[in-house]
C-alpha cells in the first residue's frame, strides 16, 4: 500500500508537470521562433500531432495510476481540472490561440463527467463536494466572465456547451441555487447578439435546455424576470444578505441607448423568491434572445428557436405571461411576419390551388424552389405564409390563458383588420376572390381557441341582440361577405359558401348565434294566434298549409289531370291538433320524412332508375355527420326542448336574418343557378339543418309549424321552388328521358354527348331532388336520436 501511494503520486507529479511544460513551451520565445518557420498548414498539422500525442500519453498514465492504485477523490480531481483552466490564464501569454489548441474543453469535459459521477454516487436530491464547490466558489460566474470575452477564442463556445450538458445531465434543480440562475441569466444575455455568430448553435442548445427546465420547475421562470431598474436587495433561503455585484451588464443590444448612456446596467436580479419579481418594469431576456436568433438565416435555429419560445408561453406564471406580452416584441414578431408573408403572396392566385395545397406544419416546410414553381406561381409564398400561420396558431393554443388573448387580439388587430379587411373589401372582382379563398384557407386552419374567436369577431362582429333589416348592415365586413354568397360572379359566390360552410363547422357558439339563432331566439316566426282562434282545418290541413291550387303560379292553363293538389302534396301531413303543440315539438318522423320525399313529383325524379341513389344512401351520412356536429355542440347550453311560446315575444316583427335570407333567396332560385352553385348552396342549408338546436330544427326541419304571416321556412321556399317547377315541365318535351340522361352525365355514367336544352333547369331538378332526400334523412336520424337520448 506505501508503495502504491508513492506511485500514485509520482504519477499525478509526472502529469503536472507534463501540463506545465505544455503550457510553458508555447509560452516560451524559442518555441514561437521555430513555429514562425513553419507555414500555416504545417503548424496545424504539428499542434494536432503533438496533441494527439500527449492525449494518447495521459490515457495511458490515467490507466496505469486506476489500475496501481486507487483513484483520488472525485473533489481533489475535480479542483484539480478547475485549477488547470486558471492556471492556463495565469501562465500563458499567447491569447490569440483557439481554445481547441489548449486543454481547456478537456478539463471541462473532466469536470462534467466528475459532476456527473458524484450525483450517481449519491442519493437522489443530496449535494456532493464537488457540488458544492462549483456552487461556493462562483465556478459559473469565472466562466461567464471568460465566455464573455472570448479568450481564448472560442472560449464562448465551450462555455456554452458547458452549461448545456451540466443543466441536462444533472438532475437535481441547479436553476434555484444564485450563483447557478444568475450567472445563467447573464449569459443568456450574450445570446442572439449577433446573427449568423458562430456559436448560434451552442447559444440555441443553451436557450432550450433552460427553456425545458423552465417548463418543468414553472415557478423558477421569476428568476429570470430581470428587473430594469435598480435592483432590490435580496436574501438567501437562510436569511443572510446578498451583496449586489457591480458588475457591468454586457453589451447586449437588448437595453436602451439611453440607459446605457445614464448608467451601466445592473446584473442579473438574483432572488430566492421568486413571487417577489411581480412588477411591471421587468425584462424577459430569455424571450428577447429567442426572438434574436427567429431571425437567423439558419432555417435550424429558427425552428428551435420557435420551440423555445413555444415552452416559454405556455408556462401557468401570470407575471411571466404579463411580461411576455408587454416587454417584449413576441407579438411584433408573430404579426410582422404573417404580414409580411401575406404581402408576398401574388395578387392573383387560382382559389383550387390555394384549396389544395398540401397542409403545411410549421417547421417541416421542406421545399424545392424549382419544383413548387412549377406547380403554380407563388406556391413557396403561400406554403411560407401557411406555415407561419401554423405556427402563430400553435403558439396561442399552447400559450397561458391571458398571454393567448393578448396575442391573438393582436394578429385580429395588425393581420386582419389592417391587411385582409381592405382585400376583402375591394372592387375587383380577382382580388375579391383571391382574398376570399385565402380567408376560406385560414378559416380551416385557425384551431386555437383564442385565435379562431378574434377571427370570428373579426369576420362577424361581436354583436348578441336578434339581427334586424335596419341593423344588418351595421358590420360592413360581415354584410359584404353575406352579399357575396349571391354575387353576380358564381366564383365569388361558390368560395365566400364555402367559406361560411367550413366557418359554421368551427368550435364556437357564437357562430351560429351571430348568422342565425338571435333571429329565432323568440320564435316569432310562428303564428301568434291561440289554437281556438284559428281557422278550422280544411280537407284534413291546416288553413296556412301551402295550397298548390290557390298558388299564383299555377294558373288556368293547367289541366286538371296535370295539376297537383295540396292533399298529393303533403298526403303524410298529420291533421292539427291541439296535442300537437303540447308535445316535445317534434311531428311523427315518418310523416315528416315522408313529406320531403314527396316534394318533388314522380315525372320530376331520376334516381330511381340509377342503382345505388336512395333515400338510405344518406342515412349513414347523416348518422356520422349528426354524431360530430353534437359532439362539437356538447359544451354549448342548448336546451332539448323548443323555448315556450308564453315565454317567446311573438308580436315582435320576424327576421329571418341576413344569412338565411340570401341562402333563402339562392334556393329560390335553384332552377336557374349553375350546377356547382347549386351544390354549395344545398351543403350549407344540410349542414345548417344538422345542429341539434330545437329552433333551428324547428325552423328548416318541420314541414308542419304554423308560419307568422309574411314569414317563410326552408320546407316553403322548396314548395315554391316545386310548384315553379311543375309550370315548367309542361313546356319541355321528353323532359323524363333528358333529365334520366343528365343524371348519367353527371354520374360518369354516360359520356358527353349532343348539348341538351335547359341543362341548367334539369340539372337542378336534380339538385334538389337529392337535397330533399338529404334533409329527409337527416330528420330522420335527428329524430331517433332525440328518442335515445330522452328517458
């Protein structure tokens, strides 16, 4: 054992004095003479060999000491390493040498390893010496100060990675010790200070691991909540009083010219509470370098970047989300960038290509220039602005609750109000439908909670009282879009339909309540007389029923044998009864889906005579489509049952509502419309007709409710439409057998052929046909639902 000891330390003499003779040979005159002599390359070549050498050297000696004797303490190794590296700075004179020609990133990756060790050696939760070394002597706060200089150089860089690996590999909490989360703090200061620096990858790997730690220890972000005036004294856990360092801030970029001109900045606050850092006057400088280094040219740091900032918003500290907001430029950032990615875009896009283009995550837009040209100009553009839009709607959604309000007021205020509104608003006819199918792009996309609702008060006002002829218009945006559902242009028409029918399927109550529940909220479309004042039923109807006959549109020229009587038009409908309005508001189903089917005459119907076109085809897409919508619905109070009629203000004037009146006039008009207009009209009304509100069901869905005079319902504007219809066919020829063959035309069936006359009005008829068949199966499956669900 004596002898053991001896060698042992003879062997840790021989590696101290082998370090001292490398430090002093490149110190020395004659050693910088003869490598003058040598050329650039020939003088790297020989500092690579010599290193190689001599780590090839301490290898073997460091095996040759384990394996005679036994090993120091981790302590002794430990301040050992660290002497090494001030020794370094002590003896050498050549600063100009990089940090990689030292053996500066070895002793620090010894003293990771010996951290490292000790804490596996422990257990969990306990401080070792070398622990407490690094913490009692300020090891961190040496290394700032040589990482801020920069000596040697690259020496920023190792600090950097040294920070880096000890936050990550050790697992006790360093963040809340003073002298771990001040020092780390003002190094996060030197972060982003320079873009494109060549340590931007260590200084994102830095900012990220403290992002992380922050995430897991939340209420450790307070420490980091720099306050911009003077600092307050502070106390450690145990009570002593810490002594504020004079020490100058680093230049930084972050702070005002102006207070760095009044008087050097202050460090880093340094508190073990964090509760006591609430104020207003506080800088976020981890945000600020994150927001530093978003605008590398490195795609790579960028999308780290991006994550971090992502961590940091959804921490639950209200001082933290407060200050995110306010004091720094995060939402500058999110707004500026989707403005300027906005303003990129061509001023005329083809709508099918901003519709399919393929969905865009942000951070995973990889592309190819040359490919995406030639798909269609502007694709980049649009894939670049999609992306970040991504972004901006996952950060809200991951982000505290007030800090997610706050930056989507933002993008409503500095995105949509300022740059999409105009666009919106414009005369020409490109730009309108340019705009509209962006709109309709972002409308599919927005998913966060915050965001989408600004999007709506945006696109629809934040009005709740019932909606009125005088007041329609009060929201210019929202009137605008409305009237653009039936512009003379069918473009214009279809893309702002399908943009309120993607619009009405998002998560958010105020959709429906805004476009059509405030005008039905008082039920004022029906009757307002008491069951005994009405007139008696005549030939087993109601006396408001729709009477063919007496329809102004049938008129004398019809032969008795080709008109239609009320009884063939609604020979399902249930008599009247006072039991009918005193029972769950809902008519017999079969009565109800019998009567949509009967709209359209026999001669008027083809789907018959093609397979796999009946009435049960949209049952099962009814059953799935209802179970989504209420599940979307599940969270909004809307009662099972219709509001009493003694409860509703019935002598109030009924309005149908904007929305419902276009839609309304467009299915009037359903005979003379495009084909595809007629389509995207028929989805919005079936989607419509799928909430499971009583009011809304009551109004589009019930053939049998006594309408207010001067008032009209889905079920009497397809009447209309029907009788309108039955005056035509008189005057086509072989108007079956061309209606069969338009059917097989549209279906593939039948190759295109000779044009056929009033293609326009059979295509129609063919709409609406299957339009019927769709609400009669949603009826249907509402109906039954409604029966499981009640006791």
């Amino acid at each position: 054992m004596p002898v053991a000891s001896v060698w042992r330390r003879k062997c840790h003499r021989v590696q101290r004095s082998l370090h001292e003779t490398s430090n002093l040979d490149r110190g020395g005159n004659n050693r910088k003479k003869k490598i003058e002599e040598f050329s650039r390359s020939s003088r790297e070549k020989l500092v690579q060999s010599k290193n190689k050498m001599f780590s090839k050297f301490t290898s073997i000696l460091q095996h040759a000491v384990e394996a005679l004797a036994p090993s120091l303490p981790l302590q002794e190794d430990f301040v050992y390493h660290w002497k090494a590296i001030t020794h370094y700075y002590i003896e050498t004179s050549d600063d100009k040498a990089p940090v990689t020609d030292t053996n500066i990133p070895s002793h620090l990756e010894q003293m990771l390893d010996i951290l490292t060790q000790e804490e596996g050696e422990r257990e969990s939760g306990e401080t070792g010496p070398c622990m407490e070394y690094l913490l009692h002597h300020k090891i961190l706060e040496t290394l700032y100060t040589l990482g801020k200089a920069d000596c040697p150089p690259g020496m920023k860089q190792q600090v950097l990675t040294f920070y880096t690996k000890l936050l990550a590999h050790i697992r006790q909490p360093l963040l809340p010790h003073i002298n771990v989360h001040r020092p780390v703090q003002k190094l996060i200061r030197l972060c982003g200070e320079v873009l494109a620096a060549p340590t931007e990858n260590e200084e994102i790997q830095f900012l990220c691991i403290v992002c992380s730690k922050l995430k897991q220890d939340p209420y450790l972000v307070d420490f980091f909540l720099e306050n911009k005036s003077k600092r307050p004294d502070t106390r450690t856990p145990g009570g002593t009083e810490v002594v504020k360092e004079n020490v100058l801030a680093p230049d930084t970029g972050q702070s005002r010219p102006e207070e760095q001109a009044d008087e050097p900045q202050a460090a880093a606050a340094s508190t073990s509470s964090p509760s006591s850092n609430h104020n207003n006057g506080n800088n976020y400088n981890l945000v600020t370098s994150l927001l530093n280094l978003t605008k590398s040219p490195d795609g790579r740091i960028v999308v780290k970047a991006c994550e971090g900032l992502m961590l940091l918003v959804s921490l639950p500290e209200p001082a933290a989300a407060k200050c995110l907001t306010e004091n720094t430029e995060l939402c500058e950032l999110l707004t500026d960038r989707l403005v300027s990615f906005y303003k990129a875009l061509p001023q005329s896009m083809d709508p099918l290509d901003i519709e399919t283009v393929e969905s865009v995550n942000w951070g995973l837009d990889v592309y190819n220039l040359k490919e995406d040209a030639a798909v269609f100009t502007g694709k980049r553009a649009l894939i670049s602005f999609l992306s970040w839009l991504d972004y901006c709607d996952q950060l809200i959604k991951e982000a505290q609750k007030s800090a997610a309000a706050v930056m989507a007021k933002a993008v409503r205020e500095k995105f949509f109000v300022s740059v999409m509104e105009p666009q919106l608003m414009q005369t020409s006819e490109v730009g309108i439908l340019t705009s509209t199918a962006l709109l309709n792009r972002i409308i599919r996309q927005v998913t966060s909670e915050a965001l989408l609702q600004e999007m709506i008060y945006f696109l629809l006002g934040e009005e709740r009282e019932p909606e009125t002829q005088a007041t329609m218009a009060r929201n210019p945006l929202r009137h605008r879009l409305i009237e653009h559902c039936d512009h003379l242009s069918d473009e214009i028409s279809i893309m702002t339909l399908r943009l309120f029918e993607h619009l009405i399927q998002k998560p958010s109550q105020h959709i429906l309540h805004s476009l059509l529940l405030r005008s039905l909220e008082e039920r004022n479309y029906l009757e307002n007389k008491p069951q005994e004042e009405r007139e008696p039923l005549e030939n087993g109807q109601p006396h408001d029923a729709v009477d063919l006959e007496e329809d102004p549109l049938f008129g004398d020229d019809l032969s008795p044998d080709s008109r239609l009587s009320g009884s063939d038009w609604l020979s399902s409908s249930p008599p009247q009864s006072p039991d009918h309005s005193k029972c769950d508001g809902k008519t017999e189903v079969h009565k109800i889906v019998n009567s949509f089917l009967c709209l359209v005459p026999d001669e008027a119907k083809s789907s018959y005579h093609v397979e796999g076109t009946g009435y049960d085809t949209y049952l099962r897409d009814a059953h799935r489509q209802f179970r989504d919508y209420c599940g979307v619905c599940q969270r909004w109070d809307w009662r099972g049952n219709p509001k009493p009629l003694e409860k509703c203000n019935l002598d109030s004037p009924f309005f149908e509502g904007h929305f419902l009146k276009v839609l309304f006039d467009r299915m009037g008009r359903i005979l003379d419309q495009p084909y595809d207009v007629n389509l995207q009209v028929t989805a919005v009304l079936s989607k419509l007709s799928m909430f499971p509100h009583p009011h809304l069901h009551e109004y589009l869905l019930d053939p049998y409710i006594n309408l207010a005079p001067g008032c009209r319902s889905l079920f009497s504007v397809i009447v209309r439409v029907v009788g309108d219809l039955m005056l035509r066919i008189q005057r086509i020829p072989d108007f079956t057998p061309k209606l069969l063959l338009v059917r097989k035309r549209l279906l593939g069936l039948e190759p295109e052929g000779i044009n056929i006359d009033h293609m326009t009005l059979l295509e129609g008829v063919i709409v609406l046909e299957e339009f019927c068949k769709e609400l009669a199966a949603i009826a249907f499956v509402k109906y039954h639902a409604a029966a499981a669900a009640s006791p």
